[in-house]
C-alpha cells in the first residue's frame, strides 16, 4: 500500500473508532470519511461495507493494544508497564462493547472477526508477564491464560464508560493478587 494511502486508511480508521463511540455503529460511512477528511470513494475503496468498516476498527484496536507492549516495557519497569497495559486494555475493551453487537452479527456470517484476537492478547499477556517473573515482581503460579481470563472478566462486569472506576478497582485488586510484594515467593 502506498505511504498516502496508508495514511488514508489510518484516517478513517481513527474517525471511525471516535464517531463510532460518540455516536454509535448507524453514523453515516460519509460523515466518517469528511471526519477524516478524505472522500466517500477513499473509504469505500478501502472498506466496502459498514461491517469491513467495523471488523477493521476491531482488528486495529487489537493490534495497537498488543502493539503497546514493547514500548510500555523500554519505558518503564516490568509491573508497571504491566498496570499501564492492563488501562490501555480497558480503553480496548469499551471500545469493543459499542461495537459488541455488530462485532457478533459478523461473526455470525462466518467472518469471525476474533480470528487471531484472543491469541495476539495472550501474547501480549506474556510479554509483559515472562519479564515481570524474571524481575522477581509477579507469582510464578499464575499463568498469562489466567491473567487474561481475569481481564476478561473485569471487561465482561465493568466495560461500560460509566463502570470505569469500578473496573480500575478490580485491576487493581488483580494486580495487587500477582505481586509478591510481602509475599512469600512460589
């Protein structure tokens, strides 16, 4: 893809990430590509479909969130860019849950927009856990596929924007459960 093109491609991406979310998955295609100013036929070459539109919002989401990773960890120490990921994670979440219903119906036509979701997560899980453990930070007994399941389960309870001081709380009190801070080590 060319460089203009890519970048056009990001444009409307971010437009729609943001109008989706303020305004709901019904918003006009065209009002999205003048928010991201570029024209209707840019955003049909690139998405033919409101749900291609939508699946590529998802599948941009995932990738930026796992994407974060190594620049969490050249930041900052190991848990800490864990905890800054685990927000970054929330952030992804409630911008799912907008997008939950026609992230399902996609699916439902056999496109499953999930495809390699759940396995770049857990990845990412690990990335940020294998040099908490080597830094001594974490317990060795939890494993990124238990990590993930707890997230997963804060995101199901609290995705909602209006829940997020609750949802922070229980990232917390997760996070706080991992360290071995005061802890013997296992």
């Amino acid at each position: 893809m060319r460089a203009d093109a890519q970048r056009n491609r990001e444009k409307i991406l971010t437009a729609a990430v943001r109008m989706f979310a303020d305004e709901g998955l019904d918003v006009h295609l065209e009002r999205i590509a003048k928010e991201a100013g570029v024209g209707s036929a840019t955003l049909y070459r690139n998405f033919a479909t409101r749900e291609a539109l939508i699946e590529a919002v998802y599948r941009n989401e995932v990738a930026q969130l796992c994407d974060a990773v190594p620049g969490l960890l050249a930041a900052q120490p190991p848990y800490e860019a864990l905890h800054a990921w685990t927000r970054l994670f929330l952030d992804y979440v409630t911008t799912k849950y907008g997008m939950i219903d026609a992230l399902r119906a996609i699916a439902a036509t056999g496109n499953s927009p999930y495809g390699q979701s759940r396995d770049m997560i857990r990845a990412a899980i690990t990335a940020l856990m294998d040099p908490c453990v080597a830094a001594g930070a974490i317990r060795t007994d939890i494993s990124p596929a238990d990590l993930a399941t707890a997230l997963e389960g804060i995101a199901l309870t609290s995705a909602r924007p209006e829940h997020r001081d609750r949802a922070e709380r229980l990232l917390d009190l997760t996070l706080d459960g991992l360290r071995l801070s005061g802890r013997l080590r296992r």
